[in-house]
C-alpha cells in the first residue's frame, strides 16, 4: 500500500549540524505556523562530532558550549605564540548539545520527521517533491533545504582535503592548561606536499582533545594517523602512561576552488558544506553554517525565501584560491605561510578575515603579510588557469570527499603507545 506525498512549506533533507541549526534558529525566532519535515535515515543523538569556531560570546551557543578561550597559541618550529582574541574567543561545542536543542526545537514547531534516506528531488519551480532512494514520493515541500554532502559542481584546479584524527585524553593528574587552548602546532613532521600541525583543546586540567590534522590530497591510513598522534602528544611532554584515550574523532572537509552550487534549483537551497560553507584555505565551516541558520530562520519568519547570502565573499573565494595553488605548488612553505598570518596581523583581524568578516583594507593588510614573490607567481599562474578552462574548458579527473578512516576499535596499547 502506498500514501501519498506530506505536503509541507518547508522541508530539510539531511539532520546534521546544518539542519539542527537550522531547526533551533526557527524556533529561536519564534517560527509558528509553518509545516516543517526533516527527511533523514538517522534520529542523530549524542557525541559524534566536535565543532572548533571563534565567535563573540555573549550569545545563544553560551549555555552549549564544553569550553572557551580568549587566548590561544599558534606554535611553529621557530616561534611560540601566545596570542589574545579578545573580544572574540575560540570555541569548542560539541554535537550532542546541538542534536538535544534540535530535537527540542522539532518538537516545538511541530515537525514531522521522515526517517529515510532521501534520493532524487524534483523542483518544477512551485514545489519540491522528494523521492526515497526507492523511488516512491516522500514529501512536497514549497522550499527545500539540502545539506546532504555532495561534491563540486565541477572539480577544482586544486583538490586538497582536511583530514584528522583526534583523541580525548582523560590524565590521572592536572597536565592540562584549561586557560589556553593550541589552536596550531606546527612542529609536526611535514608531509612532503601539504601542510600539518596539531592541536590541543583542553576541557580541564585533566581532560582535553588532543588532535593531528593534514592538509593535503590524499588520506592517511589508520596506522599512521595513530603514529601521528602518537609523535605529538610525545612532543607535548604527555606521559602515555598517565593517559587514557576515551574517544576517538576522524574527519574529511573538503579544501577546494571547486564551486560548490548553493541554489541549484528555484527552490532548493543547500546548506553546509554543499552549500559554501567550508572556507577552501582551512575547512573551518560551523562560523558559516550558523550564519545560514539565523539568516534562513529570519527569513522563514519575515515570510520571505529561506536563502542566506554567500558564506564567503567573492574575493576572499578568489584568495583561498591563489592560497590552495601556491601550497600545492610547493611555493610557499605552509608553517611559514600561517605563521605569518598569525605574526603579522591582529589575531581578530586573521580569524575575522577566515570568517569573510574583514575589509578590503583588512584583506589587502593580510595580503601584505605573506611572501610576495611566490603569492605572486600562484596568482598570475590562477588567472592563466581561468583564462585557460574559460576558452577550452578543462576535463579534470573527477574528485569527491572520501569517507574518513575509521578503526572499530579505541588504539590498542601499541597502536597508541599507552
């Protein structure tokens, strides 16, 4: 037996963080009267992501978040930076908070849930119909928000990934400094094309995530990030015999002037990664997929289309470009090139700049602050690549976001070192 289609003013396909963002801003703004369905195989619950972002506080993430810090370090091989945020501050939040606001929030604008996995979408300019991955009909929605992962509409001139593995490390003893979190440590072993660092987020004196990351094209196996992580909480000093690992992350994001396309039909709006919200140059996106929350949410309200504005202007697209280009061509050396970023500008000044938030004055000032030789070079060499896939357009490989690698189990004694 087979029913016929929900009709709702508004549907979102996919229930990550994009969706239940988008669910507690509509509720946040008091959205009542609008028929709401969220389309996703799984009802997510509890901790199975971590959100790193900087923020002003003073807003409603307060109550959410694991830990805060207004000043953070960015480490290189020859410096040690101690670095004050104020008046913004980084932040950690992780996602069984956000899942448990959503949920609440689902409840209250009285949604319907649909659990399935949705498949193709049918937008003939008045409604959007949904289809199972079966075929069958599922919903007609009057807008549809999509933060289902997909690829870019075409791939990039560079296609690089932000790849990590992470570990919660509970200490039998204070060996945290839970004032001060290391946002970059780049005295990790580079790889031979691309850049890595680690990172130490520390919840209290004795509990903290303690993560490696790459940025590069391909992925590591297990092992080896295993064997990272290892190095660097070795070079932290951490005693691995005092040390439990609780948990454990991974990631893919991808790092890419890939255009990913935010409004493919007249109502369908894709929010997340495949709708812009990672920033190429570092694969940061909870800053942007907030931002279209609350302008999507404002809109819903206002009675007007739920489409949020670009999450990065136009010339900061451009930049990361030139940036991903001159990394991968080996012209710059990445530690120097971030490290710079950090010395030579006000550390609000290079965060806002990663959210899209500066001036042109603020982008030109950050510009300066990079070697001119090599920027230069990878930027004359971008516009000949433009010029070149607009008179012939290029047929470049392929390329979407691998799974990341993920062991069944927590590193055993030898894997870890404990």
């Amino acid at each position: 037996m087979t029913f016929p289609p929900v009709d709702v003013d508004l549907a979102l396909v996919g229930g990550g963080g994009a969706a239940s963002l988008v669910l507690a801003a509509l509720d946040r703004h008091r959205v009542r009267d609008v028929r709401i369905a969220v389309v996703d195989p799984v009802h997510r619950r509890g901790q199975d992501r971590t959100w790193a972002f900087w923020d002003q506080p003073g807003n409603d993430l307060d109550d959410l978040l694991s830990a805060s810090w207004s000043r953070v370090e960015v480490v290189t091989p020859h410096t040690h930076r101690a670095l004050d945020l104020t008046p913004l501050r980084y932040a950690m939040l992780r996602s069984g908070p956000i899942y448990q606001r959503a949920a609440e929030a689902e409840r209250r604008l009285g949604a319907v849930r649909i659990v399935a996995a949705a498949g193709r979408v049918d937008d003939d300019g008045e409604r959007v119909l949904v289809h199972a991955v079966d075929g069958r009909s599922l919903l007609r929605a009057r807008w549809l928000l999509d933060s289902r992962p997909r690829p870019p509409r075409r791939p990039g001139r560079t296609n690089w990934l932000q790849h990590f593995r992470g570990w919660w490390l509970a200490a039998d003893r204070p060996v945290f400094d839970p004032a001060r979190a290391v946002l970059m440590d780049f005295r990790t072993p580079q790889p031979a094309r691309g850049v890595s660092f680690g990172y130490v987020l520390p919840v209290d004196s004795r509990y903290a995530l303690v993560e490696y990351t790459e940025f590069s094209p391909d992925l590591l196996t297990g092992a080896a990030y295993d064997a990272a992580l290892a190095g660097y909480r070795d070079l932290l000093g951490l005693d691995p015999a005092r040390l439990t690992v609780t948990e454990v992350e991974n990631g893919v994001i991808p790092m890419t002037d890939g255009p990913f396309v935010a409004r493919p039909s007249p109502r369908v709006v894709r929010l997340g990664t495949a709708g812009g919200a990672t920033r190429p140059s570092t694969g940061f996106t909870f800053s942007a997929m907030y931002r279209q929350a609350e302008q999507v949410a404002r809109a819903v309200a206002a009675g007007r289309p739920p489409v949020p504005t670009p999450a990065y202007p136009r010339r900061h697209r451009w930049m990361d470009a030139v940036a991903l280009r001159a990394l991968d061509a080996g012209l710059v050396d990445g530690p120097d090139f971030f490290g710079r970023l950090f010395a030579r500008n006000p550390a609000d000044r290079v965060l806002r700049f990663l959210d899209g938030h500066t001036t042109v004055a603020e982008d030109l000032a950050v510009m300066r602050s990079t070697r001119l030789r090599p920027m230069v070079t990878a930027t004359v060499a971008d516009a000949a690549a433009r010029i070149r896939d607009r008179l012939a357009p290029s047929r470049r490989p392929s390329w979407s976001v691998p799974p990341a690698v993920v062991d069944t189990e927590l590193p055993s004694a030898d894997a870890s070192g404990q």
